[in-house]
C-alpha cells in the first residue's frame, strides 16, 4: 500500500500503530478524525513517506521533530492539536534530510520558529499560526525560499515586522493578532508587490497608510483593521489598487473625507472603514463603486444628509451608517434596495417620519432607526418583511398599527417614544418573537391575556421556528485556493463578511448589548414605564422561556401571580411601582434562575419568602411596603399587623389603600384645627386665659427690640392685638428715623 487516506471520518483512540509497519506508504492523511493519544515516534519507520497529514485531531503530549530527520522523501508535514496539548520539540543541532514544500505546526505549543526551517529551501506553504513565537519576524524565510506564496503567522506573539531587502513573489500572508506596535514599513507594496491576500489586523501598526499599497495590482483582500493608522487614504491606493473585493480599515485613527472622488475599485464588494475619524459628506466616489455588497462607515463624524442615489446599489445587502452625526430625512430609496438585508442608521439625528412605502423591503430584513429625532405614525407596512425593528428613543407617536402578517417578527423594540392606546391584540400573534419592548410610552388598559401565546423560545427546538436573529450577513464569494505542487494541499484565505447585529436589552437593572450567538438565547418582554392598569394576566406564568421580565412603573393591581413560578428560565422579574397588594407567594422560590426580584413601592403585605435565590435579594427590592416583614428585610413578624391572611378576600380586606390613608389624615388635621379657632372665638373663661398668655409673650418681645434697637435710623413696630391674636412684624420706610406705634 502506498495511499491511505482517511480524513474527515470520526475515528478515535489513539494512533493505530499497526500502520508504522507499512513501510511502502507514501502518503498518510489521519487528519479531521478524533485521534487522541501521544503521535508515535515509530512515525520515523515510514521511510518512503512523502505526506504526512494529521491536521484535526486531539493529540497530546510530546512530539519531537527530530524523530522525522531520516525521512529524506518527506514533502509535506501538516500537524496540529485542536485540544491544544501537543507540544512539539526540536532541537538545534539536527539537519534535515528532507526538503519541505508544505509544513504546517499549527497549535503546537511553539515558542520560536523551528531552527531547521533554516534549512529549507524549496518551501511554498509555511503555517505556524495560533502558538506562542515571539521576537523577530522571519523575512529569512522569504529570503531563503524564493518560492514561497503562503505565510500564515497569526495568533502568536511576533514584535518586530521587518521585510526582506529585495522583492519576493509572496502571495498570502497573514501576521493577525501579533504584538506589532511600530510604524508600518513604507515600502511594503513594493517588497511584496504580488500580494493577492493580507490580513494584518489586530496589532499595533502605526504611521500613514502607505502610498506603496497602489503598487499591488493583484491584492484582493486587505485587512488592515483595528490598528492605528492615521491621516488620509492615499489617493494612488484608491487608483491603483483595482482588483481589490474586500477592503476591511476599521477601528483605526484614519480621518478626511471618504471618497470624495470616484476610485477605481470597481470590483470592490466589501467595504469596512467604521470606527474611524473620517469626517464630511458620504462622498459621490461611493458612486462608482457598482459591485459594492457591503458598506460599513459608521461610528465616524460624518455629517450632512444621506444621499438618494445610495439606492441606486441594487447590489447591497448591508448598508451600516450608524453613529454619525448625519441630518435630514430617510430616503425613499432606500427601501427600494431589492436585497437589503441590514439597514442600521441609528444614533444619528435624521428627522421627519418613516417613509410610508417600505414593503418593499427584502424579506428577513433588520432595521435598526434609534436613537434619531422620527416623528409621525408607524407605517402600517413596516412589519411585513421585517425580522428585527428597532425604533426605540424617537418621537414616534399615535398608536400603534394592527400589524398583520407579523409571524416573522423575532425582535420589537419601541421603547421611549410617545405611543398612546392599548397593546394591539395582534402582538399575540408573534409566533417567532425574543424581544419585546415597549417600555417608557404611553400604553394603557390591560395586558392582554393573549400574550401567552407568543414563542419567547417556546419553539426554539423545532426546526420550522425562525428564533435566531442572523449575527452575519452574507457570505464570503468564492474563496482564494492554493494548490501545493503536490496537489493535494489547498488553503482558504478569505474569511466570511462580519456585520454583525448588536442588540441593547435591559436585564438585572442594566442594559447588555447582545451580539451573535449570545442573541439567539435572549428571551425577554419589557411593558415598564407605561399606563397600563388592571390585573397582570396569569396567563403569562406560561412563558417558560422568558429571561427578563419587567412590568414596573405602571398602575397594575390586584396579586403577584403564583403562576409565575413557572417561569423557570426567568433570571429578572421587576414588578416595582404598581399597586399589587397581597403576600409575596412562596411559589416563586420556585424561580430557579431568578437573580434581580424587585417588588418596592406596591402595597404588599405579609412574609418574605425565604431559602433558595430568595436568600440573595437586598432590602431594597422590597422597599415601599410598610406592611411586609421577614429576616430579609429585618423587620420582625410578630405583630398582629404582619399576620398572612388565609385567603385572597382576607388579604384585600386587610390591605391599606395608602391613598386613602394619606386623605383621611389630612381631613382629621384640618377638622382640628377649626375646632380649636372656633373655641378661640367665643369669650371664655379659657379664651381669656389664652389670650392673656399671648399678650405676655408679645409684651416680652416687644421690650426686648427696644433695647436692641435704640440708637439706630431704622427700628421694626411690633404691634399686638389682643383679640383675636395677632402678631404683626412692620419695617417703616427709609425716611423715618424714630420708631413709630
């Protein structure tokens, strides 16, 4: 046997060491399976192998490279552990008799570069990503391999980025996630002028981009993100670099204007230049950019409108202007896109209402609109395509629009506008919603009772329910291969598109972005800060899904529910500043997953439950409910007035209304008070007496200002008349100099 190949199966165990003994085996490929265990040194038996793969596995221990030495036939060497525990040695004085075309040490616990790789000559694929190599990076091997096309060197710990001294036929490389922080070589488009794949992101590279980029006539992708250049796009990049599909700038320090004039990037498909310092209008170059599927220029300083003509790229999926400072109204157009996936303008100050015709809308859309001055009604339209609608922070008004064919809907967010009348009974009809918020409005009447019948992860486990909210859009067009000389190597470049769809939600009293998988599991239904009254429907205790509750801030009577101890996945129920009255139920220690329970300001009686999560609740959840008690709140059940009634009819008998109280207090003061002057007026033995006493105390003082006063131009006249009692403090004018009575 010379071939065996058994990749992507699901073998296990370790190493089958009856294969060492096939000593005619020119290629071995184990990789993609489950192998654990030590990789056998008995490997070094093999010596007619040419290829090795055992990429994909979960090897472990120690592995020297040395043990492969003799193998004068070896091409190709590909290995790594995906539990990361393998750890490969090799030592210093040994000198290969082999010639590589391919090695790959992915995840193998390196420290510096193998020494023996010195010695290679013939190389065209090195990968030594995610291991922990430090120091220098290794321009030797482009100097030392005049065929090398892929270099894969992220993930690791590289400080210093030096390029070779000539021009080298580099194809793809990939220095991400390193530890660079210098200024970025100037000549890089001219040492590496055939670059078709770069990715450089997340390191510490400083400087201009270089002018030497347009020199790259082959570059197609081109990651330069969250680094820190600065200063303007060059404008020879932006001529002579025409091949170029993916262009990712993002988190970076660049500033002027975006594409003020047209750039020869006619085959561009993705653009990412968020997070930056760029400033002035969306330019009319973003006109001649006619392949352009996504554009991302938010988080930047743009100002001025956004232009119609955006409307005419048919071809976006996803067009992201967030956080910018950009004015005016949307544009009809935009929804005219035919495949527009992602629309985010939020945190900008646009005004004026939604336009009305936005049925039109691709199919599964997100649109996200907060955070902006909208005014006007809801289009009756805007829920058709929809899967995500972010309105919240506006000036949106009227009431809401009895949506139909609202099925698709996963995430509602209305919160602080200035919507009016009841929740529309068609809510209930959101078969496939997570997020419900219609906090901080101006709803009223009762819950409907129907709500229980929307999904909040209900049906998250059957394959038809359409719960998940897409974290990524699109997806990368067609990948860059590599192909060794072997043939039987081929390596992937080009990473998927990533505009996410980030989500605020407030949870355990504070608002949580939530992003990509971490979204799909968020359930939750916020009404807080509205006019809602009436009982809290029992039916709700059957949304076993929910996550977060909040109902506070409105006029909602009557009990808390026992029901809601069936909500078993519940981790915040905020039921503060209603009018519930009763006992807190002991069921709800039945709320396994509860960590924020707020209940203050109601007018609650009886014991605080206790033992499970209830035993980690602060006083404060319970403030504004004079007649509760318990050890989580210190304050002692003895008294009558804590006693639990036995029933509900009990308990409402029981409870105060602390409105009325407050009334009738002030009623029984001012009753008082009108006894006590009526007696006053009648001339009395016990009036005289009074009055006697007044007259006294006003004669003291009276003596008291003269001889303080005496000697100056200004004095004050106290006058005291004896019935009824008055005491009257005068200050003459200016002009008088003696005091007058």
């Amino acid at each position: 046997m010379e071939e065996l190949k058994l990749s992507n199966n699901k073998l296990a165990g370790q190493f089958p060491l009856c294969l060492t003994s096939l000593t005619g085996l020119r290629v071995l490929d184990l990789s993609s399976n489950q192998l654990t265990g030590n990789v056998p040194s008995a490997l070094a038996n093999l010596e007619s192998l040419e290829y090795l793969s055992l990429f994909g596995n979960n090897f472990e221990g120690f592995f020297s490279l040395g043990l492969l030495a003799n193998l004068s036939k070896l091409k190709v060497l590909r290995l790594d552990s995906q539990s990361n525990s393998l750890e490969v040695e090799f030592e210093t004085s040994w000198k290969p008799k082999f010639q590589l075309v391919v090695i790959a040490l992915r995840s193998c616990n390196l420290e510096k570069v193998p020494h023996f790789l010195l010695h290679q000559k013939d190389l065209h694929h090195v990968d030594l990503s995610d291991n922990q190599i430090h120091g220098n990076f290794p321009s030797w091997l482009l100097e030392n391999n005049t065929k090398l096309e892929v270099l894969l060197l992220q993930n690791n710990s590289f400080t210093s980025f030096q390029l070779p001294k000539s021009a080298h036929n580099l194809l793809f490389l990939n220095v991400s996630v390193n530890k660079f922080n210098h200024l970025f070589p100037q000549n890089f488009g001219w040492i590496l002028p055939h670059l078709v794949c770069v990715n450089l992101a997340y390191n510490g590279f400083q400087g201009n981009l270089p002018s030497s980029l347009d020199n790259m006539k082959s570059i197609e992708f081109l990651d330069l993100s969250h680094n820190r250049f600065h200063g303007k796009l060059p404008r020879r990049f932006l001529k002579g670099c025409y091949n170029l599909t993916i262009l990712k700038l993002s988190h970076n320090k660049l500033s002027g204007e975006v594409f003020p004039e047209a750039a020869n990037f006619t085959r561009l498909w993705v653009m990412s230049m968020d997070n930056n310092l760029f400033t002035g209008n969306i330019g009319k170059g973003f006109r001649s950019l006619p392949s352009l599927n996504v554009l991302d220029i938010s988080n930047n300083k743009l100002t001025g409108v956004i232009p119609s003509w955006i409307g005419e790229r048919q071809g976006l999926f996803a067009l992201q202007l967030s956080n910018n400072m950009l004015e005016g109204e949307i544009p009809t157009s935009l929804f005219n896109i035919s495949y527009l996936q992602l629309l985010d303008l939020s945190s900008n100050r646009l005004s004026g209402d939604i336009p009305p015709h936005v049925s039109s809308i691709y199919h599964g859309a997100v649109l996200l609109l907060q955070n902006n001055n909208l005014s006007g009604v809801i289009p009756d339209t805007l829920l058709l395509n929809v899967i995500v609608l972010d309105l919240r922070n506006n000036r949106l008004s009227g009431n809401l629009p009895e949506f139909i064919n609202t099925q698709n809907i996963s995430i509602l967010l209305l919160r602080g506008n200035n919507f009016t009348g009841q929740i529309p009974h068609q809510f209930c009809s959101l078969s496939n919603i997570q997020l419900l918020d219609l906090s901080n409005n101006k709803f009223n009447g009762s819950i409907p009772s129907c709500l229980s019948n929307t999904s909040f992860g209900l049906r998250k486990g059957d394959d038809s329910y359409r719960y998940d909210v897409p974290s990524r859009f699109g997806t990368a067009k067609d990948p860059v291969y590599f192909e060794s000389l072997l043939m039987i190597d081929e390596f992937n470049m080009v990473n998927e598109t990533n505009s996410q769809t980030k989500i605020e939600f407030a949870t355990k009293h504070r608002y949580d972005a939530y992003m990509g998988g971490n979204l799909k599991l968020l359930f939750g239904m916020d009404l807080s800060e509205n006019e809602l009254s009436g009982e809290i429907p029992v039916e709700l205790g059957g949304l076993v899904e929910l996550e977060a509750l909040n109902l506070s801030h409105n006029n909602l009577s009557g009990v808390i529910l026992e029901s809601f101890s069936g909500l078993k996945n519940v981790e915040s129920l905020d039921l503060s500043f209603n009018r519930l009255q009763g006992p807190i139920p002991l069921q709800l220690t039945d709320m396994i997953s509860l960590a924020v329970f707020n209940v203050s300001y109601n007018n609650l009686s009886g014991i605080v439950p206790q033992g499970r999560q209830f035993n980690t609740f602060e006083t404060q959840s319970y403030f504004g409910n004079p007649l509760l008690c318990g050890k989580s709140i210190d304050i002692s059940c003895a008294s009558n007035n804590f006693h639990p009634t036995d029933n509900g009819v009990e308990a409402d008998e029981s409870t105060v209304d602390m409105e009325s109280f407050y009334w009738s207090f002030v009623a029984a003061y001012v009753t008082i008070l009108l006894g006590i002057l009526a007696s006053l007026s009648f001339d009395s033995p016990w009036s005289r007496a009074w009055f006697y006493i007044v007259d006294a105390f006003v004669l003291k003082v009276r003596n008291m200002l003269w001889q303080n006063t005496a000697g100056t131009k200004c004095s004050y006249v106290l006058v005291s008349l004896s019935s009824p009692s008055v005491v009257v403090l005068l200050k003459p004018p200016a002009l008088f100099h003696k005091t007058r009575t």
